[in-house]
C-alpha cells in the first residue's frame, strides 16, 4: 500500500513542537486512492519516560505536576512518570537520566528499556521511549522538581508497587504511558513473586 504526500506546510512554530498542515493521499484497503486529503500533525523530538522504583523499599516513585489540558477536565495536578524531551545529540538512555535527575533528584543504579510506543498517532509524530530505572536513597543527589527556569514546579510522590492495580482502577494515575510503565512493572515484580 502506498501514500503520497502532494504539501506540506507549517502552519505554528513552537520552540518544542510544530504544527503542520499536510495535503496527501494514500491507496485505501480496497485498492481506490483515498483522493486529496488534508491532515494536521504535531511534530516534535521523540521523548523518554521513566517509573522510578525502589525495589529494596518496594516503592514506586511518581511525580506530580501542574498540566493545563488535564486543567480542562478538571484534573489540574497530575500524577505521572519522569518523562521529558530527548535533545539533539543524545541518547534516550542519556535523556532519560538527565530528566531523572532533573525532576525527581536521583541517580539511576539500573536501567531497562522496555518499549517504544506512539502516545496519540493520530495527531502526533512522537515516539516515547519507556524505561524502568531503579534507584535507591543512597542514589538521591539533588532535590529535584524540574527546572526553574522553564517554570516547572514538580513534586514527587512515592506508594508500594502493591497500590499499583487500585491507582490505576481508581482514576489516581490516569496518563497513558504511566499506566503502561505501571503494568509493566507490576506484572514483571508479580512473576518474579510467583517463580521464587
């Protein structure tokens, strides 16, 4: 199957992201070309996103923050993982612990990337790198809470790796790539409880 794409155009610059507007086609399942379409994308840095854990203390580190679009459906201060943009030049294992660092103070002993997802590919270009870092409190170097200077004011919250399943059910932890790096984690700690 193909596509072809005839214009493209940026319609908003933004110093993260990109809005552009494109005109293309694509060949449809049954075989007929779709005919001229128009569709808008957000175009961006691909990311990285982090759960924190502490496997000695089997606690979770999240951190929460103010997020205008949650704002609109009254959900101002939300609970997420450690998550931010990838800069030019770096790694997403380099970014990730940078962010970490930044938002939450720690120095990362372990690392495991363990997915590569698109958050909402119906308007946004962005891939998402998931880690897994464990961290300790021998390994908190900073106090964290983002970078002032980009206004961010971040908090971290810690719960038992066991809360996982009721913060997810209760609508505590609503962000997607918190949800997926939560049942990640959740499902490798409960096979390993189950193999020893």
């Amino acid at each position: 199957m193909q596509y072809k794409v005839f214009d493209r155009q940026k319609v908003y610059d933004c110093p993260i992201y990109d809005i552009v507007e494109a005109k293309l086609s694509f060949e449809k399942y049954n075989k007929q070309d779709s005919g001229m379409l128009i569709r808008h994308s957000i175009e961006k840095r691909d990311g990285v996103a982090a759960l924190l854990y502490d496997e000695v203390n089997g606690q979770i580190k999240l951190i929460e923050q103010f997020r205008y679009s949650t704002a609109l459906h009254g959900e101002p201060w939300l609970i997420e993982v450690v998550a931010g943009a990838i800069d030019e030049g770096e790694s997403a294992e380099e970014a990730i612990k940078r962010e970490i660092i930044e938002e939450a103070g720690y120095d990362v002993s372990r690392l495991k990337k363990i997915m590569l997802i698109y958050p909402s590919p119906g308007f946004l270009n962005e891939r998402l790198h998931i880690f897994i870092a464990w961290i300790s409190e021998a390994n908190k170097i900073s106090d964290g809470g983002g970078i002032h200077e980009e206004d961010e004011d971040i908090r971290t919250v810690s719960f038992p790796l066991s809360d996982v399943p009721q913060l997810i059910s209760s609508g505590k932890i609503r962000d997607a790539k918190s949800i997926v790096a939560l049942q990640h984690l959740y499902h490798l700690e409960s096979k390993k409880e189950h193999e020893d």
